[in-house]
C-alpha cells in the first residue's frame, strides 16, 4: 500500500468545552490564548496546504455544546491569521449525508474535529460519503486530518470508547470498536496524563501486541506524516506502548473482572521535538545543542 499524501495531527485535549473556557472568555481573544493555541494550533495552520489561505471546516460533532466550541475555534484560527474557518455542524446521519456536506468537505484542506464522545462521532458519520471522502482525500490529496479529544481517539482503525482508569487493568473493562480507520496498528487514548490512563493503554496493548498504544496528554499532540513518521507538539508528553516483545500474560487465562497480568510491556516518554516511526520502531529524542563559549 502507498503511503498517504496526508498528514493527521491528533491532541490530547483541554477540557470538554475547549481550552478558552478554562478562563473567563471575552472579546479579547489573545488574552485568553493558552499554550494550546499559541503551539499547536499554529502549527495546524503551518502544515496545512494553503496556510492561513487554507479551507478549514471545523466539525463539533462529538460535543455537547457544538456551537460553543466551534465559536471557540473560529475564534483562535482567526486570530492566528486563518481567512476561511468554518462550523459544519453535523448533527445526524441524514446531513452527513447531504450533498452540502460533502460539498465543504470536497473542497476543505483541514477538517478538525473536536473533542467530546468519540462513539457519537463515530455512529453519526462512520460510513457515510464523508468518511469515505476524508479518506481518499487523506490517501490521495495535500490534506490534513486534525482531531483532539474524540476526535482524535477516533483517527485510529481501532478505537478506546470507553473504561475506567482505576479498573482498567481488569480484564474486559476497556471497551474498543472501530474508529475512522486513517490509521492502522495504534490506539489513541486523551487526556492521557491528568486521567491517569496509562492501565487503558496496557489493557488495549495486551490484547493485541502489534498494535501500539499511543497516550496524547493536554496540550500535547502528535503530527503524523506519511503514515509513518510521528513527531511530538506542545507542551506535555506522549507515552507510547509497545506490546510487540511481551513474553506472557495471563490474560486468556482470567475471567472477566479479574486482573491482568503483563510481562515486558515497553513503554517510551516522547516530548516536544521527539519523533518515532511506525516503520522501524525507531525512537529519536531531540539534543539541545549547548551554546559553544570562546575560552580567553
């Protein structure tokens, strides 16, 4: 399979209702700008095809207050310097459906989709023209995937919906379905730091040791290019999970409800700058290089 022409940015998240909530938001928009935009959103910005020139349809689906989040984002891509940022407000399968639809996303060059219930997102447009269309588009086209939250939990064939963090080394409690499918071989899990998710991941991983598990904390982000290279953005960590060199685990052996047992499972910290490949399972952190002084 030839590699995608796309890239895909996934986030780990703010808060539900997006990051300008977090303090009291005004007309003011640079003075309620967090690390989130200023960092992260920016470089959207900078890897989309056409930069502040590009379409970009912003899609509040999975949120339970759509309008308040997309206003919100409208709001940072403006003010980054972005002409053409939009809300498609899809709100059920009949206007995923519709020709209209398909039209803004036909000829948009970054579709964000926000955070919220990643199962509501999945249900409403799974299957629909516009998930096939963002497909080829991603496959064929200079186009960019962008997801936080949900949205980025749903970039991934396969995906986490739902399970605790504090029972999740029991087995059964992590519940997993089909995502968007841009991406084969990972999981995706949000707010990854600050929910303490990492026994999500270990239970995802378990099951199947070739797929790695990928934990995006707030803030914290990863550009994937060509399918294959991965790169860490903002300003907090991702922590990978490799299952591929587990040497046993009990995990067909327990009923449900009952733990979980793993044998070296690795784990890797990335941070902003870090870079991993999907091909060659290679982990490259980035040196500060230190400043050479003149010995007199």
């Amino acid at each position: 399979m030839s590699r995608p022409k796309g890239k895909i940015i996934v986030i780990g998240g703010a808060i539900d209702k997006g990051s300008f909530t977090e303090s009291s938001f005004t007309d003011s928009v640079e003075g309620n700008l967090n690390q989130f935009e200023r960092g992260i959103l920016d470089r959207i910005v900078n890897e989309s095809k056409n930069g502040i020139d590009s379409k970009i349809e912003i899609i509040p689906t999975a949120s339970r207050i759509p309008l308040v989040v997309g206003n919100e984002y409208v709001k940072a891509f403006q003010y980054l310097g972005v002409k053409n940022a939009n809300i498609l407000n899809i709100r059920n399968r009949k206007e995923a459906n519709s020709m209209e639809t398909i039209k803004r996303i036909e000829e948009s060059d970054v579709v964000f989709f926000t955070g919220g219930d990643q199962l509501r997102l999945t249900s409403l447009i799974g299957g629909t023209p516009i998930h096939d269309l963002i497909i080829n588009k991603y496959l064929t086209d200079d186009f960019l995937y962008v997801g936080t939250s949900a949205g980025a939990a749903s970039a991934s064939k396969s995906m986490i919906y739902q399970g605790s963090s504090q029972e999740a080394l029991l087995k059964g409690e992590i519940k997993m379905t089909s995502g968007f499918g841009l991406i084969d071989n990972v999981v995706f899990d949000t707010h990854f730091v600050k929910r303490g998710r990492i026994g999500r991941l270990f239970n995802a991983v378990s099951s199947n040791p070739k797929t790695l598990g990928i934990g995006l904390g707030e803030d914290t982000g990863l550009l994937i290019t060509k399918g294959v290279k991965m790169e860490a953005i903002g300003s907090g960590l991702v922590i990978l999970v490799d299952g591929r060199f587990i040497s046993d685990t009990n995990i067909t052996e327990v009923s449900l409800g009952e733990p979980i047992s793993i044998n070296n499972l690795i784990v890797h910290v990335l941070s902003f700058g870090n870079t991993y490949s999907l091909k060659t399972h290679q982990l490259n952190i980035r040196k500060k290089r230190l400043k050479s002084s003149l010995v007199k």
